[in-house]
C-alpha cells in the first residue's frame, strides 16, 4: 500500500481527492499497488466534506510519518509550497504538483533535491492542465531535437478573446463574463498580463531544451490593448488573435522565448483552439509537427493530470523518473528583439501614403477615419520600431502592433 498526503483542499486538491476515490480500482490497477490518501491538510476544516476526517492542520505530522511516500502539492504559489515541498524532498518522500510557478521559479532546485534523495518531482498537471504534454515531450518526444514549441496556454484569455473575435464583445465585457464564469480570478492579472502563460511556457522550454529559464528573462505582453479594430482587421486578412507562448531554436543553439499575442492564420490548427481550452505545437526534427488539445484547467481536467503522476510515483518508489534540466545558463536566451516577424501595425493619425513611404512593402494597408494598419515584410522588432518612430514623429500614434505567426 502506498500512503499519501494533500498539501492544500481548494478546487485541484478536492478534485484530486475526489479523482483517488472514484477512479480508485483504475488507479490501482495501473500503479499495480493500492493507493490511499491518509491526510489533507489545511487550515481549513471541511466538516461537510467526506474527506473531513482525513484533515489536519501540522505539516510536520505529514513531515515525520514514515507511511507517507507521496505529497501532492496544490497550494499554489512560492511562500508555503516551496517551504513545504523542499521539506517534504528532503524527508525522502516524492512529491507531485500541479503549481506552475513554483516549478518555473524553483524546479531545478527541486529537482536536484528529489534527485540527491532518490525520488521524484512531478509536475504534469503545471502545464495545459489535464492535457498530456509534460510526459509526452520527456518520454514519447525524447528522440527529437525539438525546434519549437507554441501554445495557447491560458484558457482565461483565449476564452476573452474568443469572445471578442467571435461575437464582438469588448475585452472587458469579456472579462467580466470570464471572472463570472469561474474562468478569471478577481484579479485577473497573472492571465491578462501574461505571467501565467509564461511560467508554462519557461517549464516547457526548460525541459525542451535542458536549461532553467527564468520568467523574469521572458519577454511577456498581455491582450489588454486588444481591441474590436485589432479584431476585424485581423478577421478581414485572414487571421485570428490567440496569445501565444513561443520558444524556438536558433542556430547558434540559443533560444528566443515570448508570450505575446499573435496573428494566427485561419488555416494553423492553433487558430482553432478556442474558449477555454489550450493547445500546444511541438516541432522536433524526427516527428516534425505535433499537437497537444484539451481542457487547459479545470478541477476534474487537472486532478486527472495530477493522479496521474502520483501513479507514477507510486510505480517509481525504489527508481528516479529522469526529469532533468540545469541551473540557469546567463547567455541562453537571445534577445528577443533579434527574433523574425511580420508585424500588424495600426496607426491612428497617419493615412496609407504615408505608411507606404515608410514601409513601401506594406501587405494589406487599410486606412479608415479611425486607423491605418497594413503587415509588414518580415523583420526584427526594433527595425519595425525605429520606422514606425518616424511616422509617429510627424504626428501618427501607434495604436498596436502585433506579431504574426507565419
């Protein structure tokens, strides 16, 4: 039998409980040993739950008791998970999570810790939720010399902008419809700005590519200045807006990493994800392209990912999984600058012979009383910038300007 604890009794650590308890006989089929959750913890009491008696409010009863061997970890967040994570290691019992930022934050360090104790640190539900990825890139994908990875990462801003693109709602109605829904938290920020889709696109790249990439060394941009406009220009050229992570391979064997929106083409298969979900693209030189689909969070979505890995764990109790990356490597990301793009400029003040001046290459110009955009010929973004700064030096305003994905 093989005993395990809950750090954390929110949606993902009930759903987890609740995953253990239904699916039991499937579980234990798969990790060929019986599976029992002995303690939730909390500071919390759940009387009405059918799980109160297994609550408690010490980690260290959890810490010091031999029968543990597995810590699921769903507290979110750095303070208290990585406290209690880090000890958990350093007590030789295996820990599975479904927190994304500490694993972007600190998952080489703990790694090294579950290494140096002979067990494992699991994280498949930290990214695209239920969605099969982090296995997959580590095991099935392990042959390829990966090139690029791209994702719809965040279902709350696909969802937003989904609703923009589809039925012509404002970013904030969108927003509040999100927030209202469940989808959104009351500060939507780490979704809205970015920081979420980054963390997950760092832990991919992390394992892609061998190295710890730190989110603060990611060029991270929002959907906030997403408009109506952006939207119905994008739609007439045959594209549609996701925010998309994206790391990609350079020639020198660096990386450029983003989160940024992007301009989809219609015919990507990225272009089809749509509300909540997420979808991945991996592109290694042996498999060429593959897609990851599927509910991108959600509490069944993500317990699911997270009993998984406890299976595994359970199957690996006398053997590491090797998950593996380095400390961080200073000179490993590229400027992202540097990177290739087309670009979708809209500029308010300017009219179309003007833009041509500057960008006598311009595809698609649209000039309207409000805006003028047009696509760009590829290039990097600060050759972009330094033309649109003369337009706007003789009085244009730049309203956007969105990377397309080609």
């Amino acid at each position: 039998m093989v005993k395990l604890a809950i750090l954390g009794f929110g949606t993902v650590g009930t759903g987890v409980a609740e995953v253990l308890s239904q699916n039991a006989q499937t579980i234990n089929a798969h990790a060929a040993d019986t599976i029992e959750l002995k303690y939730i913890l909390d500071i919390r009491d759940f009387p009405e739950s059918p799980f109160a008696d297994k609550v408690i409010h010490d980690f260290s009863v959890i810490e010091n008791d031999p029968e543990i061997r597995i810590v699921v970890e769903t507290i979110g967040g750095l303070r208290v998970a990585y406290d209690y994570t880090k000890r958990a290691l350093l007590a030789g019992k295996s820990v599975v999570t479904s927190n994304k930022e500490l694993v972007a934050e600190r998952g080489a360090e703990l790694i090294k810790l579950a290494r140096e104790k002979n067990v494992n640190y699991l994280f498949e539900a930290s990214v695209g939720g239920g969605i099969p990825i982090i296995r997959p890139l580590t095991q099935c994908l392990s042959a390829n010399d990966i090139h690029e990875i791209t994702g719809v990462l965040n279902g709350t801003t696909n969802y937003i902008l989904t609703r923009m693109q589809k039925d012509g709602v404002a970013l904030e109605t969108a927003l509040k419809e999100a927030q209202e829904n469940g989808y959104a938290e009351a500060n939507p920020s780490a979704d809205i700005d970015g920081p979420d889709a980054c963390r997950k696109i760092c832990i991919l790249a992390d394992l892609a590519f061998g190295h710890h990439i730190a989110p603060s060394a990611v060029t991270t941009e929002g959907i906030s200045g997403i408009t109506q406009q952006d939207m119905q220009y994008a739609k007439d050229a045959g594209y549609v807006i996701k925010l998309l992570g994206r790391v990609v391979r350079r020639d020198d064997g660096r990386i450029n990493i983003l989160v940024a929106p992007h301009l989809v083409p219609m015919e990507r298969p990225l272009a089809g994800v749509s509300g909540v979900f997420n979808g991945i693209v991996v592109i290694g030189n042996a498999i060429d392209e593959v897609m990851f689909y599927g509910r991108g969070a959600g509490k069944l979505p993500t317990a699911s990912a997270v009993a998984a890995d406890v299976i595994d764990a359970a199957k690996h109790l006398v053997s590491r999984k090797f998950i593996d990356w380095s400390d961080d490597a200073p000179d490993f990301v590229a400027d992202t600058n540097e990177m290739i793009y087309r670009y979708c400029v809209r500029l308010g003040n300017c009219t179309a012979a003007q833009v041509l001046a500057v960008f006598p290459h311009a595809q698609s110009v649209t000039e309207t009383p409000e805006y003028t955009a047009f696509i760009t010929d590829p290039a990097s973004a600060r050759d972009v910038e330094r033309k649109i700064d003369r337009l706007c030096a003789d009085g244009a305003v730049q309203q956007s300007r969105i990377r397309i994905l080609d």
